[in-house]
C-alpha cells in the first residue's frame, strides 16, 4: 500500500504537468508537407455548384397496401351484421308487444300471446348469426393489423 502511495506521488507530477501546451504563435512552426495553406486555398479557383444531384433516382412510392381489401370485407360484413341486428330487435320488440297488456287488443294486427314461442327459433339463429358475424369481422381486424392495415371500425 505504501509503495503505490509513494508511485502515485511520483508519478503524479509527470502526468499533470507533463503536457506540452501549444499556443497559436507555436502553429506557425509547424510545416506538413504536402498540406494547403490558407494562402493555397485562396489562390484554388470557386469550385462550380452543381445543380442537381449527378443521378435523379425516380421517386419512391411504397408497394400498395392491402387496406381496401380488409375495408371492403370489414364493411360487408358490418353491413350484414347491423341488418341482422335490426330484425332481431324488431323481433324482440314484437315479443315485448305480445306480452304487453295490448295484445288482447282486437282492433290492433299485432302478435298475440304465444308469440315468443312461435319465433324461439327464429330469435335464436339470428343471435347466433350475429355472433358469428362478429367473430368474422374480428377475424378481419386480426389480419389486417398483423398486415399492418389500418381498418377503420366506425
């Protein structure tokens, strides 16, 4: 331990002082052969601009997308999928109606009690139908985002 203390004591006047400093005065001596000097530079003639770039690349379009395609799929069956949901809410409305206190109505041509029975089947494939639907148009939007389309979902 003291030997290092004592080298570190040594040593360290040569490392920090040691430096040699030049000033700009000290530039002046130097002499690299072969090197510009400012005057060289001076004398060199304005070197020409060049308009343009020496060869034009044509412009750079990227390869088409398949965005239409996943939009138009994602659209149609959107579309099929709010037509579906509007028969069956018709059809839960007409349910709801039957139950009411106006279905004994006799001057009214609406369903009558029983009604829900007679549509269950009904009511049911068009549950599953959107169901499906809405696992399709997941599907879509899978593919697309692994494509790196952008569908829009409104």
């Amino acid at each position: 331990m003291k030997v290092s203390v004592v080298l570190m004591g040594l040593v360290w006047p040569v490392l920090t002082f040691g430096q040699q400093l030049y000033t700009n005065a000290d530039l002046a001596k130097f002499d690299v052969a072969g090197a510009y000097s400012n005057k060289d530079l001076k004398r060199l003639p304005p070197s020409a601009a060049q308009p343009r770039g020496a060869a034009s690349l044509p412009t750079y379009t990227p390869p088409p997308r398949e965005d239409a395609a996943y939009q138009r799929a994602f659209d149609g069956l959107n579309l099929t999928r709010a037509a579906l949901q509007a028969e069956l809410d018709f059809e839960m409305g007409r349910i709801a109606f039957s139950e009411s206190a106006l279905a004994g109505s006799t001057g009214v041509v609406e369903p009558r009690l029983g009604y829900r029975a007679a549509v269950a089947p009904l009511i049911l494939e068009l549950q599953k139908r959107v169901a499906l639907l809405d696992r399709q148009m997941d599907f879509v939007l899978d593919a697309a985002r692994r494509s790196g389309a952008v569908v829009d979902q409104r």
